[in-house]
C-alpha cells in the first residue's frame, strides 16, 4: 500500500469517525440512535408481516 494511500484512507477514516460521532454527544445519545433505529426496523417489519391465514 503506497504511503499516499495510507494517508488518504486514516484522513478518510478520521473525518467519517467525527462526522458519526458529532450526531450523539454522549454515549446515552448513541444508544438513543441506536434505539430508535431498532424501532424503525420492527416497525417497518410489522408492517410487511402478513395477515392471517
């Protein structure tokens, strides 16, 4: 992996890391993300879930 490369990939890294963690403040504001996607998930299944027989 040239060097030029490596540098790229930590900066990219980096960026993308501070950008994911700017949205929660706290690791209570993280598992309230976290949370609110496992909802949207149930939910959405709930609703393709057939009915009945």
């Amino acid at each position: 992996m040239s060097r030029l490369f490596a540098i790229a990939l930590t900066a990219l890294t980096l960026v993308g890391s501070a950008s994911l963690l700017s949205a929660c403040n706290t690791v209570a504001g993280a598992g309230q993300d976290v949370s609110a996607t496992g909802h949207a998930v149930t939910n959405g299944a709930e609703k393709l879930k057939p009915t009945g027989p």
